[in-house]
C-alpha cells in the first residue's frame, strides 16, 4: 500500500475523511469515482488550490503543494 494519494500526493496520515480505495485520499475519490474525472492537471491544479485555500492551507503552502501534483502518478504522464 502506499503513502500518499495517487492524484493529489496528499499523505495518507493528513487525510481527515475516510478513504474508499488505496490509492485515492477522501478527497479525490468519493462515492464510487474520481472526484475530478478529466485529464486537465492545470485546471485539477486549480481547483486544488481553491480547494486547499478554502480549507484554510496558508496560500504560499497551498502553491507548493499544487506544483508537486505534477509528479502524482495520475498525472506524470500528462
């Protein structure tokens, strides 16, 4: 099993919901699917960094986290 979502790289240890599958943090995967379904990482990107801002991530910390989503296995490819 691993660390960390494979959409987002959230780590596991920091995710507050409960998971569905391995391989997805509660935020990517809810209610059977990817939350996000598309192939756009700029626009995931987007959305996560609302997302995290919303949630009260300090704003330079949410941008460095929204840059490693790059190297997330979902998206390395992209």
């Amino acid at each position: 099993m691993k660390n960390s979502c494979e959409s987002c790289l959230m780590p596991f240890s920091k995710d507050p919901g409960q998971r569905e599958l391995d391989r997805y943090c509660s935020y990517c995967f809810k209610n059977g699917k990817l939350c996000y379904e598309g192939q756009d990482l700029k626009e995931f990107q987007r959305a996560s960094y609302e997302s995290m801002v919303a949630h009260g991530t300090n704003k330079i910390l949410a941008r460095f986290f929204t840059y490693l989503i790059r190297f997330a296995p979902r998206w390395k490819s992209k």
